[in-house]
C-alpha cells in the first residue's frame, strides 16, 4: 500500500467542514491545494554492497523536469556530506523524504534513518539506528496514521512519530525482516533467509496489529520471502527468493481478510513487484531479467511492458508516481533512470548514481 499511504498524504483536496452557528452564516470550507504537477524526481542509487565500515557508496540523485538537467549526488551538495553506506529504501510522507541506511554491520553502528525535506532534499534529521552494543540494520519504511515503521534485520520493527522524529518503541515479530506492507491497521513483514542474519523463522510473513502494535499471528509461505506489496482491495503479494537450488522461487497471494496464504505460482521468479491501482508491474530474477506486467487477478506474469524500441541493460527497481501514473525503472548496468507512461513507451531518460533502485517526487502545488 506504499502509493495508497503516498497518496493520502499529498491528497488531492482535503475537505475541513466549519462548525455551524445559530447567529452567523455556513462558512465557506477550507481548501488544503493538492499537487497538479510533477517538477522534480529523487532517485535513490542504492551502489553495490559493501561492508567495509567508512563506505559511503550510496547517494541521492534529483533530475528537474523543467530543466532536464539532474544533479547525481543531490544529498551530498545540499548537505555537505554523504549519503552512507547501502541505503536500501526511499519513500515519502508528508513534507518529508525517509531514506533507510543499512549501514555495514552490527559492530560498526552505522545504521540510520536520513528524513529530509522534500522541498530543498536538506537533512531534518538523521536517526541513529544502534544502541550501545550493535546496529539494528534497518531495511524498509511503510507509513500509518502519521508513524513511521521501519524493519531491521534484528527482527524488530521500529515506530517512530513522524512529527517529532522520535522513535517511540520496538517489538521483536520475527527474524531478518525485509519489506513491509501495511492494510487494515495491520502491518504485514516478510522474514527472510538472509545468509547473515537469517533465523529459523525464514519462510513467514509476521502480522503487526497497529493498534496495540503486537505480533497477533504467523503466515506461512514459500522460503525466503523477501518483498511483499498490497492491492488497494487488501490483497497482498509476496516474493520468496527459494533456495536457489531445490526450492523454487514463488509468488504468494494472501487475504488480509483470513489473513491465510490462498494461493502460490511457482513459475514466477521475480525481483521486483510494484501495484497501482488494478495494475502491476514486475521484474524477474538473474540471469533472465525480464520487464513485464503482472496480473493481480491470476498471479502471473503478462506479457512485456515496454511498448515501444527502448532497451533497458538491466532493470533494477519499480517506482510508480501516484499522480501520474508514470513507470520509474533504473537500469543498474547504464546507472540510468527511466520514465514511462502506463501503456509502456518512454517518455524521458537520466543519468543517475550506480544502481538507481526507487523514486520520489517533487510536486508543485
């Protein structure tokens, strides 16, 4: 529900009816102005792994559409210092961008949560992600009711209060968390086989009642989950990566009404998979990358969603512009970024840092 969770919180017009008065006339209601453009994208270019304490390899790339002219490493000019290391996750809510740093490894402590204003892409704050012992690792970020939840390969999820930027709590729900998705006031988190940080609990999705935030229950799935995405209908797909070897890759449906695995397809290998509305789009695996839609209905891959002659080296991300509509695809092997229209033919190409991965927007208002 990433784009749902983007949308109410840039929503096209909120509505505050006045209260009534026996002794004056209605008020006319306040009109809070939604977004009527798209003036700039953030890419986050994840770079490769390392984990060597010190590296900063990832950066924060910002293409403005009027212009045509991007700045690669955007976070560093505006704030006069990098990135970090392996920052994984970039997503919005509210005024504010949220960009999720691993960091290198437990012992280096060099984990942290960078929020940035969306407006200028300055630093409000970075939230150190370690206590005194060891970093937690964090991975992704999904948003509800004004929090921030933030997972980690310590097996915790992490609420933080998005006005004030505290971190209010953590609740052990499973192994080495990866992506989340949020339906219903309830959080959904796979737990992956992750070679390092990996548990007995490698093959589930953890539920998280928001309300209480407590782990209420265990879905099993296939092996090695490591993303999950969720329809506006409350359905929810889940990638599990196998083995590798014996155990096949799938991809799993769950109800969040049962909330019960309700069906597999182990004929699809993918590594990305993004949903806008009815539409889904998903790229595989290596060595066969593929780009192609993905039906919700069947749980299957379509046919390729590229319409037109564009040749992507290697797909590397999904990203799409809630108030467009617009496909954003990195090409890992160029370290170019990539517009698209929902029907599949290019509108506008960047450069961008080594391995963009995800987007943001700058709209105008």
């Amino acid at each position: 529900m990433k784009l749902n969770n983007t949308l109410k919180s840039i929503s096209f017009a909120a509505v505050l009816m006045a209260g009534f008065s026996s002794c004056k006339k209605d008020k006319m209601p306040d009109i809070v102005p939604g977004p009527i453009s798209t003036i700039g994208v953030y890419v986050l270019n994840e770079a490769y792994f390392s984990d060597l304490p010190g590296t900063n390899n990832s950066s924060i790339s910002y293409y403005d559409i009027a212009t045509k002219t991007v700045e690669k490493d955007y976070f560093k000019k505006q704030n006069s210092t990098s990135l970090g290391a392996n920052a994984n996750d970039l997503q919005q809510y509210g005024s504010k961008l949220y960009c999720v740093v691993l960091g290198t490894t437990k012992a280096a402590k060099d984990s942290y949560l960078e929020v940035m204003s969306i407006a200028t892409g300055k630093s409000i704050k970075r939230i150190p992600f370690s206590d005194a012992t060891e970093g937690f690792l964090p991975r992704y970020v999904v948003f509800n009711k004004d929090k921030a939840y933030v997972s980690s390969y310590d097996g915790k999820i992490t609420k933080i209060d998005t006005a004030s930027l505290a971190i209010e709590s953590r609740v052990l729900v499973g192994g080495a968390l990866e992506q989340m998705a949020v339906v219903n006031n309830k959080l959904y988190v796979v737990n992956s086989a992750h070679f390092q940080y990996g548990t007995a609990d490698n093959s589930s999705v953890s539920v998280v009642d928001l309300n209480t935030f407590t782990k209420s229950k265990s879905i099993p799935v296939g092996y090695n989950p490591t993303n999950i995405t969720a329809t506006k209908t409350g359905e929810l797909f889940v990638i599990t990566k196998g083995n590798y070897a014996d155990i096949k890759a799938s991809v799993d449906k769950i109800s969040s009404v049962t909330d019960t695995k309700v069906t597999s397809n182990d004929k699809a290998s993918l590594e990305f998979l993004a949903v806008n509305g009815t539409k889904a789009y998903s790229i595989s695996t290596w060595p066969n990358y593929f780009l192609k839609e993905f039906s919700l209905a069947t749980n299957d891959v379509g046919s390729d969603f590229i319409k037109d002659d564009t040749k992507l080296g290697a797909a590397y991300g999904l990203t799409v512009n809630p108030l467009t509509q617009d496909v954003f695809i990195g090409d890992s092997k160029a370290s170019q970024f990539f517009c698209f229209s929902a029907d599949g033919k290019k509108k506008f190409s960047f450069d961008a840092g080594l391995m963009p991965k995800l987007a943001a927007f700058r709209y105008g208002y």
